[in-house]
C-alpha cells in the first residue's frame, strides 16, 4: 500500500480534529495504528498532530517500523508509550489532545493524567472507525483478493463434507488452505454440523457428519490484512421438506438485505428487510442476531446492520449480509455474502453457490 494513501488518511483525521477543536490525538488501537501507518506489529502507538507525526514503540519492532512506518518521527525506547512520548516532547504542554476511550484502560488514563497534567485529554469514540469504514480502492482490491480465495477454499473442501467426516477435520483442511494461499484465516473458521447448526458461534468439535444434517460453514481468508467473511450451508445425503423450507426462507431473507443496501439507507432497514421476511414466515425468534457488519483490517469492524443501529450506508462501505434461522435440537441456516456498497445498489463479491447443496 502507498505511503500516498496513509498520508491521505492521516490528512482526513487532521482535518476531523481540526473541526472539533483538537490539536492531535493518541491512538492506540493496533487495528488504527496499522490503517494509520502501516505498522504490522503488536506494539505501537502514534500521535497526530496538526503539523507532526510520532510513532511509538520498543527495540522488538525498529527494524519492522523502519520498513512499514514512513514520514513518521519513529521514537523507539523502553518504557510505556506514554513514557516515552513524554522523554521525546511528543506531547505539547497546553495542547488538547484526542484518545480512544474504548481502547484506553484504567491505568493508562490515570498515567496520561500523571505524565502530561497540563494536556486536556478528550475522549473520543469512533472517529477513526467511521473513516476506515468507507474503504479506498486499495482495500477493496484487498477484500476482493480475500473473498476471491475464500471462494476458492471453500469449492476445493466441498468434496471432502461426507458421512463420517468431523467437524475438526473441514475446518483443519480449510485453515491449512488458507495459509497456502493467504495470510491464514480471518477468524476461527466455524463447521457446525447436525443439531450444532443451531448455535451460530459453534466451534467446531469431534461429531462426524450424518446423514441429513445441516452444516454451516462460516470462513474466510485473511489477505494483505482484510478479512474476508462467508457462511454456506450444506445438507449431508438428503434434504427434507423442512430443510427446504427453512433453507429458502433464509435465502429470501438474505436476497431482501442484499437489495435493500445502497448508499443512503439505513442499516436498521438493511436488518428490518432481512427480518420481516423471517418473522413474516413464523421464524422471528429463531434469527437471533444482527443482519451483519462491516469488514476490513477487522472481521467485525463499523458499521453494523442492526435493529439498534443509527448509521446510515455511504458508498464504499463493504459489509455482510447474513440472516440465520435456529432450530434448538434440529438445526439451523445462516446464508452470508460480503457486498460493495455503492450507490444504486451493492455489489456481491462472493462467487460460490447460493443454490442448497446437497453433499
């Protein structure tokens, strides 16, 4: 990724602060450290201010930083962050300084107190999140890559989904697959089988596969640090009446989410379409959570499609859509596709099948 790019974002964060009357801010959270600077590590802080640019960290990563970070005063020391932007003057005294008050704890705040009693602090929530959800071309060709392989993966494993087969096994081969062609998976991939099916944050166990069980496979790929995220469901041998049935509502459901996000609309009617398609088919309390979420240098990242939600979609958010049914003892379904929001309309970015397989 270009440095044009992290100086581009860095610049939309200045300006943001500039309007909220903010001479800088401290971020701590990797994820935005990284979306900043570039920085892979798992330790590193930065300070953006109207006219400097600090990244913080120890010995471990100075060679790393040195390649990733740019235009950036790198100050690499032992002690806590706050420590040694305190030994540098990264912080000047007077300022009004922004932070992640999600992301700072206890202890580092009573620190940002001791070490810089003449700095107003301010907490924040969401900035930086909110930028990051409106992604740049770069991160969608990285999505993209991301999804393309998860599409790969999942048609190279579909062969191995038999009777006798556990849910250990899929999800081993799937993982080792990842890794082959990626940065490894986005998340634990999910292979929940036969009445697991039901529990959509399954992790996958010893059962082997049966005949006539639902198996939801939940998976993605991690590339160049975006994270890619799909869910198909199977049938083992034979499918039901009622595995039909629940299957196509779901699918109805997911299709209705898909048409109803464009920019402009709201993510609470992005998860009412999904929802009102499920409840209208007797199902309500069966789809027991959200509708779906954002993707990115995170799996679940801002903004979320939900009853709660107050977000409204801008034009290159990419998002799930992801409606479920839960049957306890029986099964369940949950179809989910990553889209490219755009203006008119989204676009689906996975390719696999969303027509019921039966394995």
């Amino acid at each position: 990724m270009s440095e044009q790019i992290f100086g581009d974002r860095r610049t939309r964060l200045k300006s943001i602060l500039a309007e909220k009357s903010l001479d800088g801010m401290l971020i701590s959270n990797l994820t935005n450290v990284r979306y900043l600077s570039g920085f892979t590590g798992s330790a590193g802080s930065c300070i953006i201010t109207a006219d400097k640019n600090y990244f913080i960290t120890d010995g471990r990563y100075m060679e790393r930083s040195k390649n990733e970070v740019k235009d950036f005063e790198r100050l690499i020391d032992y002690g806590t962050h706050l420590e040694i932007a305190q030994k540098y003057n990264a912080i000047a005294e007077g300022s009004k300084l922004a932070f992640e008050s999600d992301d700072v704890t206890v202890s580092a705040h009573q620190q940002m107190q001791e070490l810089f009693p003449k700095v107003k602090w301010e907490g924040t929530k969401m900035i930086l999140e909110m930028l990051a959800a409106v992604k740049d071309q770069t991160e969608i060709d990285a999505l993209k890559t991301a999804i393309e392989i998860t599409d790969i993966v999942f048609a190279e494993v579909l062969s191995l989904i038999k009777v006798g087969v556990t849910e250990k096994e899929i999800a081993l081969e799937i993982e080792k697959r990842y890794w082959k062609y990626a940065e490894g998976e986005a998340f634990p991939t999910i292979i929940a089988s036969g009445a697991n099916s039901a529990l959509p944050h399954y992790q996958p166990a010893e059962r082997k596969f049966q005949k006539g069980d639902f198996v939801v496979i939940d998976t993605g790929a991690k590339y160049a640090g975006y994270h890619a995220d799909m869910t198909r469901t199977v049938v083992i041998g034979e499918a039901s009446e009622k595995h039909h049935e629940i299957y196509n509502i779901v699918k109805k459901s997911q299709q209705a989410g898909i048409d109803a996000a464009r920019a402009g609309v709201s993510c609470k009617a992005v998860d009412e379409a999904t929802r009102s398609v499920i409840t209208d088919a007797g199902y309500g309390d069966n789809y027991i959570h959200s509708a779906g979420h954002g993707i990115g240098l995170e799996i679940h990242a801002h903004p979320r499609f939900s009853q709660l939600s107050e977000d409204v979609l801008e034009e290159n958010n990419v998002m799930t859509v992801e409606p479920g049914i839960y049957l306890a003892d029986w099964g369940g379904v949950r179809i989910e596709d990553d889209i490219w929001v755009k203006e008119s309309a989204s676009e689906i970015l996975n390719k696999t099948t969303k027509e019921l397989l039966i394995l």
